[in-house]
C-alpha cells in the first residue's frame, strides 16, 4: 500500500470560502482505492460540503473503524484531527471524544460491515444515545479487504463473486437508526453528488445524531459468477504459470434524476439498481410514516433516497447527561476540584 501526499501547491485563482479556504485545502492523500469506487465520490462530497459550509478543517473529527469505508477519511479534508479505531468500535470512540470537547464537529465513517455487522451494538447506542455526529455508511454489501464476502447489508439473492448465492435477510439500517431514535436519517447514492452534498451539509449542521446510508457499488466484487468473463472463469479454464489478479479501470456510476423520479442505474457487472428519490411533498418530521414508506417502496425493489426523517427539535447526549459547556482539557484546577463545599452539595443532592 502507497500514501502519496497531493502537491501543496494551489493555483493562485482558486476560489476561497468565506473563512479562507479553497476546496483543495479540504482534500487528503490521494486515494488507493480501485479506479471507479463510489467511495471515492463519497469522498469528494465530504469535501464539497464542508468547503461550501466554511468549515474550519481544524475544527472537524474524523473517526472510522476497519474496511475499504474506514480507509477514506485519509483521503479528505487532511488537516483535520482524525483517528482509525478497531473494527466495528468507532462510535464509541467517537462518544468518549464527545464528550470530552463538544467543541470539535464529528464525522463518524463507517463500512456495511463495520456497522451491520461487528459493529452492529456501537450503532445502536450511538444512535439510541442521540450523539452529536454524522454518521456515514459507505454501503456496497460486501467485505471489500478480504475478497468480496457478503456483509450483513447484501440482499437477499445476490451473487458473490464466486456465484455463490447470499440465503440471508438483509440488515436495513436506515430502518433501525429509525427505530432506535436516531433524529436525523438518509439515503443517498455515491453518484448522485446533488443529493448528497446537501444531505451531508444537512448531517454535519443537526444538533443530533445524523445518519446517512450511502449506497456505494463496488466495483471489483460486483461480477457474476457464472460470467464467462469473471475472473474466477478466466482463471479456471486458463493453464498459467501464475495466479494474478487483476482489478479493470471502470468509470465512476454517476446519476441525476428529479425529486419524486425513479431512474434504474446500471452497475459494473450489468445488474440495475432502482432508485427513487422522495418527491417534493414527502413529509420528514414523521417517524413511522418514514419507516412505512421505506417498506412500501422495498417490496416494490426500489430503495428511496433523500432526507427520510428529521427532527426539527432534537437534543444530544450532551443535553441528556447536564455535561459542561467548556470541554475538559480546558478546565482548571479550581474547576475539577471546587473544594469539600461543593462535594457536600453534590451528596446532599444524591440523598
């Protein structure tokens, strides 16, 4: 694996935002993800959003835990505070740091299998604790690093990239941010950056926890089995004095289409994905009327995207527990031990 840093050079006639910045200035190392990986869109749509809401790079955390997902934040907005946690334990990191400075904005990035899977109980919590986040799901339903296994978001009847059929229900999980009191909840596609940059803006800005399901295709595990062009085929009928494996150029898989539309957007291995995007009279403040309209679309093999749910009126953890306003590596002396008074009080109160 190669980490190249981008030329910190800047061409004089960028643009800056409002606190200085050009969208350069937002960017990472440049990826070493596959050619065509809707993670790196996803990428480039953290990066418009927080240089359109004149974001301060310093002030951003940027957590994630082990994937293909959980290797981007590397490669966006580089000058922020940033940390890659254990597999599947990035929200409860990210809570402690929370806690500790709710001064920072925090960006929690997350794979289908980090979050559906292993990581499935930090999701809940975090989001049934209400913290402060975005909460992004780069979802392609398979175990990228380790060779395209199906993670617990892959749908039922879908191939592996052996041929093998995946038996299992799915776990939906902008269903269960739903169920779990999460206050602000979408659904977007890599390729749909007019979607998503306003959706990400609208997470990064919530006073709660912010959930988006991204579905990302992947570009290298998407191919049939039974293709004569798969690469397992080539490999089985091919007599070669080595095993190489190879991973083609694809093209990004891009879309637009107008709110209340349904469009059907073919992936790399020739499989369509439907899509609908909510129309312009779709009410998000109801929580049910979310989930019923989610499971009515499903059944009809489309997967809705926009802002599902939002509470205009929502709290965070930080409310919930009465912490204090100064984050604690600022506080002083006098401020952690107040004196044998102020222990009375607290006692007295518990009494």
């Amino acid at each position: 694996m190669t980490y190249i840093n981008k030329p910190i050079l800047h061409h004089p006639t960028l643009q800056k935002n409002k606190v200085g910045y050009t969208r350069r200035d937002y960017e990472g190392r440049i990826s070493t993800l596959c050619a065509g990986c809707g993670h790196d869109s996803i990428s480039a749509a953290i990066v418009q959003a927080c240089w359109e809401m004149d974001v301060e790079p310093h002030r951003v955390a940027k957590l994630s835990g082990i994937g293909c997902s959980s290797k981007t934040p590397d490669y966006f907005l580089g000058a922020s505070h940033g940390f890659n946690t254990v597999h599947g334990r990035m929200p409860s990191v990210l809570t402690g740091a929370n806690l500790a400075n709710r001064d920072l904005l925090y960006l929690g990035v997350s794979g289908d299998g980090d979050s559906a899977s292993i990581g499935l109980g930090q999701f809940a919590n975090a989001m049934r604790r209400n913290v402060r986040m975005a909460y992004i799901v780069e979802n392609n339903g398979v175990y990228g690093l380790t060779k395209g296994q199906f993670s617990a978001t892959a749908d039922r009847g879908s191939k592996s990239k052996k041929g093998v059929v995946n038996n299992d229900s799915p776990v939906d999980l902008v269903g269960l941010a739903l169920q779990l009191g999460a206050t602000y909840v979408a659904r977007s596609f890599s390729g749909d950056k007019e979607q998503l940059v306003p959706l990400i803006k609208g997470a990064i800005g919530h006073g709660g926890a912010a959930f988006i399901d991204v579905i990302s295709p992947c570009v290298t595990f998407n191919n049939h089995g039974g293709s004569t062009k798969s690469y397992d085929y080539v490999r089985q009928h091919n007599e070669a004095v080595s095993r190489i494996d190879f991973i083609p150029m694809h093209q990004e898989i891009t879309t637009e289409y107008a709110p209340g539309e349904a469009v059907e957007v073919q992936q790399h291995d020739g499989s369509y994905l439907r899509l609908r995007k909510l129309h312009q009279d779709y009410d998000p403040t109801n929580r049910y009327a979310a989930l019923s309209y989610i499971n009515e679309h499903q059944e009809r093999g489309e997967v809705v995207t926009g802002l599902l749910y939002l509470d205009p009126l929502a709290t965070d953890l930080h409310e919930a527990l009465n912490t204090c306003i100064e984050p604690l590596n600022s506080l002083k002396e006098s401020d952690l031990c107040p004196g044998e008074s102020a222990l009375q009080k607290i006692n007295a109160g518990l009494r």
